[in-house]
C-alpha cells in the first residue's frame, strides 16, 4: 500500500496494488475505487497499461468520464431525475441534463471507501451510505471486494443491504485499451447477446428490447469497433455518436457466472474476456472522451480512446417495469459478481 494523495479535509487516499502469478498487476485507489492501472503482457510477455485512468489525485477527483471507479447507487441513468418507490417519489441529484447519472453528482466514484482487507491478491472496500444521500431513500452499506486469481483473473464481487426500500445497480466503469495507446477502433468485440435496448435523443431506452440482428449492434461473431461506430446512417448510432448501449446478455442458469463479453486487440494478442451474474452490458465506445484531465502519459485521451464494458442492471429500470427490477428491500441482499479475465491469443 502506498498513499497515493490527501483530500482537503486530510484524510489518505491509498493506493492498493494486486498482482498473480501470470504477470498481471492491478492498483486500485480507496478514492472511488478506482481501478487505477492494469499491467497486461502481450504475446511476447511485454507489459502495457490496458485501462484508462489519470496519474494524480486531482485529476481523479474530477474523473469527468468515471474512469475506472466503482458506480452506484445507480449505475446509468435515471430519467428526469426521480423515481417513485411504494407510492413515495424521490428527487435525484440531476448531474447529466435532466438524468440521474451513475448515481448523481456525489456518488460513489467521489467516496472514499474504507479499506477493510488487502493483500497481494484481494482488497475489500466498504462504504456507508446514508439514508437521503444523493436522494436515494435507506441507509446502504456496500462492500466491494477486488480478487486476483494466478490465472489472471480479477473479480469484482459486491453486496448491499438497506434499512429502507430502495435502488440498487453497481457496476465498474473500467474502459479497456489492451493495445496500452491511441484509440480501440482495431479491437474486435464479441457480446453474447440477441438484443438491445435502444435509446431516445437522451439517450434514455425507450423500453424497447430489440433483436441485434441485422443492425450494427450484432456483436455474436468478433467484430471490428471502428467498423461499427462509424455507420453513422444508423439513427441509433448517430444518438450515441457511436456506442452508448445496454447489451441484454443471455446468460447461462446453470452456471454462476455467465459469458458476456470478449473484447481483443489483433496485434498485441491481448485477450480481455468478461463473465458475470448481471442480466446486462452496457457498451461505451468513448465517443465523448478527448479534452478532459491529461491521462497516465500526460496528454488528455483521444475519442474512442477506450471501451467501456459495464456489467449492470438495465439503464432507467425504476422507469421501465418490463427490466430487471433493481429494487431491494430490508432483510434483502443484493449481490453481483464479475471477472475480467485478461490472456493472449495465438499469433
């Protein structure tokens, strides 16, 4: 552990680094638990940093596009910046327009969580957060524990409770590079997913669940990014300004963890496969980066210069009865679970 900065009412942000026996290193801030860098070898077991994220703890206080930090209450969005639970509304903080985003101006990207354990191949962060924060009704605990498997797997298992009903949908915003520079436009994606849920001018869903087939959003064969945000002539494409959506994954019963995704980069033969409990994927190519804080190499991060591969409950589900609920109630826990499994592929 090392101290990587001191917030202005003095308190430590630390700097917590895992690493497996497979050569992967993985640090990870209690500020936002943010994961911070991923050291990834190639084919030629030459190291790069695969995620996008900022060297200082300033920049990281900003974070304009949530690189790397854990979300919630809420991850995505909240239309219009409330929600009705039992017959009670609720007012949101509105941080996006009129949307809730990523669970309003102050959440849990901006905490400081509590280191509970660390070691060299786990980390368990808590938080506590009161009943109105952000108004969200209930007072939550959450507990996030990062895991580093020697395979070079990392899994990230979250638990909540609640003293009141309330929404839960916690996710990481990781955005993935494994070519370590430039842009994501040559990685190719596969999403084992038959549908998606497209979206409004505000990029809120309109509650549709529509098949991938024949659309730019047929990812069930590894596809080329660049090939797909730049059809442009598709009305969901030219929403987003390339991709902004939620995948609906279709799971596996019979195992705990299920396929979701498997993102790659042909030339360093880096592999980046995604297993997970949640029923969703939510896919942002980057298309708005560029002009933020400078990242890691000291120059801000280029459009595309990053894919998020956001594992999650459905975008405005306390608007949208026909999703996966998110609510969850006293004596109630919520649980989710994630890996990131990070490899190389044959020449």
């Amino acid at each position: 552990m090392e101290i990587f900065g001191t917030l202005a009412d003095g308190r430590n942000v630390e700097r917590h680094r895992l690493e497996s026996a497979g050569g992967l290193a993985v640090d990870i801030l209690s500020l936002g638990g943010v994961m911070q860098r991923v050291f990834a070898p190639d084919r030629d077991g030459r190291l790069a940093d695969v995620a996008l994220g900022y060297a200082d703890l300033e920049a990281c206080l900003a974070n304009p596009f949530f690189l790397g930090a854990l979300i919630g209450r809420c991850a995505n969005r909240i239309a219009n910046g409330r929600m009705a639970i039992d017959g009670v509304t609720y007012l949101l903080s509105r941080n996006r327009g009129r949307e809730t985003l990523h669970g309003g101006a102050g959440g849990f990207h901006k905490a400081l969580w509590t280191v509970e354990a660390a070691s060299s191949d786990r980390l368990c962060l808590s938080l506590e957060s009161p009943d109105g924060d952000q108004g969200f009704p209930g007072a939550l605990r959450v507990e996030a524990t990062y895991s580093l498997s020697p395979e070079n797997a990392l899994r990230l298992d979250f638990t909540a409770t609640t003293s009141r009903p309330t929404v839960v949908n916690l996710t990481s915003h990781a955005y993935w590079n494994l070519a370590g520079a430039c842009d994501v436009l040559d990685h190719t994606l596969e999403i084992a997913a038959d549908a998606f849920t497209p979206i409004d001018e505000r990029t809120l869903p309109t509650g549709e669940i529509r098949p991938v087939a024949d659309t730019p959003f047929d990812f069930r064969i590894a596809t080329r990014l660049g090939d797909r945000v730049a059809q442009t002539a598709d009305a969901q494409i030219a929403l987003a300004g390339g991709l902004d959506h939620n995948f609906v994954l279709r799971g596996d019963p019979g195992r705990p963890l299920a396929r979701a995704a498997r993102l790659s980069d042909p030339a360093s033969g880096r592999v980046l496969e995604i297993f997970t409990t949640e029923p969703g994927l939510q896919v942002y190519s980057g298309n708005r980066l560029g002009g933020g804080p400078a990242g890691k190499s000291g120059q801000p991060y280029p459009k595309w210069g990053g894919v998020a591969l956001e594992t999650q409950h459905f975008p405005d589900s306390p608007h949208q009865p026909g999703f996966p609920s998110t609510l969850l109630r006293p004596g109630e826990v919520y649980r989710s679970s994630t890996e990131f499994r990070l490899g190389v592929a044959a020449a």
